[in-house]
C-alpha cells in the first residue's frame, strides 16, 4: 500500500509571521535608489542622442557604436528602475509566479537587438577599411567628451548604493564600461583631428562592438536558460540528492525539479521518500530538515516538498522526471 502527502509552503499572499521574517518590504531607500537610477537613464538616454547626432553629422562609426553601447545601458537601466516598480505588484489567479519574468524577457530582446546592430555596424566598418571615408575628428572628439562626462556623473550618483543592491551595482558595472569606450572614441578622435589617420575609426568600432557582444552575450545564455526553466549552472543536482538522503528517515530523493523565475529566484520541487510510515508531526520534522539544507547549503528559497512512503516505486532511482 502507498501513502502520499504534498506539504507545500505557498508563497504568500495573506501575509503570517513567516512571511514577514523572509520577505522585505520596499522604503524610502528602495525609492531614493529608483529615483537614481531613472536619472541615470535619463542622463544615458542624452548620451546616445548626442552620439547619434554627432556620430551621424561628423561620419564617425565608432561614435555610432558607443551610442548604440549607451542605448543598451539605458535599456538596462530602466529595466533595472521597472523591475523594482512590478517586483512590487502581487501575483493574481491567472499570473501566480507574478510579474518577474518581464525583466527577462526585455532582457532577451534587448541583447537580440544589440547583437543583431553589431554585426551590423561590423559590416559597415568592413566597408570602411576597404573604402575609408573622411572623418569630422574635431566634432567626434567633442560628442565622445560630453558622454565621457555624462558617465562620470551617472557613476557618481549610483557610487554610494553599489554595494547595498544588485540592480544598482549591475548599473554601476555598465556605465564603468561606458566609461571606458568614451575614452576609446576621444582618443580615436584626436587620431583623425590631429593626424588624419581615418582608419581607426572603424577599428575602434570593431573593439567596441565586440566588447558589446562579449558581455551581451552572457546575458543572452542566461535569459535563455531561465526561459528554458534550466538549472542553474551553481546547483548540482547529485550533492542535493546526497545530502538530502544522509537525513535519518529519508529513502531517497527523486523527481527533483529546480528553475529560476528570475536572475536571482530559485525554486525547487521534488518526491522525498521516508523509510517508514509515520505520523504527519515526525513528517513534519523531516521535511524541515531538507527544508533547512536546501536553504543553508545550496540558497534555494522557494521549496515544495512532496512526502511519501512506498510511493513512486518505479522511479526511486530518478533524480529527475527522465523521459517526461
């Protein structure tokens, strides 16, 4: 005979004590660093209108490609400024994991679109070594000054609260790279403005827009893999199995399914198989065992346990759903 019990912690809507010692609320600190960080965006959207501006007028891909650098920022940065707005919001009956995933998905698009805007501006600079074209240096040295100095600002003001959120510190680690591209582009402007030299213009665009897709490409495996509900690449799911069974009173552990709803929520489903029938209390007991490892050891906060004895005979053996 088979004996079954889901014991599953819902994440909650009508909030107890457990709810409020795991869950902090936003204050005024979440509010002041929102604000920062839609100033930062706003002030990275004025870059790149600069730069396409300017880049347009003085014919200077590399301007072009610092711009479209910015814009990916400033796509970045209001992501970041939108997902502590919709973080917020509860989930309902027809959205019960919430609104998290949006993030994700405007992070797909935008890496998309930055990659598919590289090699874009990659066959330009082709054009450009082949057929290179005069260049305003003086304007293009100018224009990459002012988003120069707009980086620093953005630093600045996202400087005091990089170690305190992970959004801000994403941004902060974004605009440092910015910064580091401006000063490319100003030195490749004083290269044409002084000595003519018209080449290092696309080359300096083929530097940048493989440093884009260098770091937007990681950013595109990883939204992909939360999409593709993958485990993530710090879990193994055999340690969790070995250390879940080292409990007194635990068979084993099967039908293990773990996933991030986000970039930072991991959540984990799985069958625990107990040596012996028992009373819910000594289930109970158990079961805030392999709560308690999979919290300290692995940092998986969103759990469900399903509890049994002779149950899933055919499948003990699985750590995972194998060929469902």
């Amino acid at each position: 005979m088979r004996y079954e019990l889901l014991l599953y912690r819902p994440k909650c809507i009508v909030m107890g004590p457990e709810h409020k010692k795991h869950h902090v609320y936003p204050g005024n600190t979440d509010e002041i660093r929102g604000k920062k960080l839609l100033w930062v965006t706003v002030l990275n959207l004025s870059i790149t209108i600069v730069q396409i501006v300017g880049g347009l007028l003085s014919n200077s891909l590399s301007l072009l490609s610092d711009a479209l650098h910015n814009l990916g920022d400033s796509s970045a940065l209001f992501i970041a400024f939108i997902a502590g707005k919709i973080s917020r919001k509860a989930p309902d009956s027809r959205r019960t994991f919430g609104y998290k995933r949006v993030e994700i998905l405007a992070a797909l698009f935008n890496a998309v679109v930055l990659i598919s805007i590289c090699i874009f501006l990659f066959y330009e600079a082709y054009e450009r070594f082949m057929n290179p074209e005069p260049i305003k240096g003086k304007l293009m040295f100018w224009v990459a000054i002012f988003g120069l100095l707009a980086n620093l600002i953005s630093v600045v003001i996202l400087n005091k609260d990089k170690a305190h959120n992970l959004n801000v510190r994403a941004a902060y680690l974004h605009l440092m790279g910015d910064t580091l591209s401006s000063v490319a582009v100003i030195l490749g402007g004083v290269a044409i403005w002084i000595w003519g030299i018209f080449w290092i213009d696309p080359l300096i665009t083929v530097f940048v827009g493989g440093y884009i897709i260098w770091h937007t490409w990681g950013i595109l495996k990883e939204t992909v893999e939360i999409l593709m509900q993958a485990t993530p690449d710090n879990i193994d799911l055999g340690e969790i199995k070995n250390e879940v069974e080292k409990i007194d009173k635990v068979k084993n552990l099967h039908h293990v399914h773990i996933w991030k709803l986000d970039d930072t929520s991991i959540h984990f489903e799985g069958h625990v198989e107990v040596t012996e029938n028992m009373d819910l209390e000594r289930v109970a007991v158990v079961r805030q065992q392999v709560d308690k490892i999979l919290k300290s050891r692995f940092g998986i906060q969103h759990i469900t346990l399903q509890m049994g004895y002779r149950c899933c005979d055919n499948n003990q053996k699985l750590i995972f759903n194998e060929g469902k």
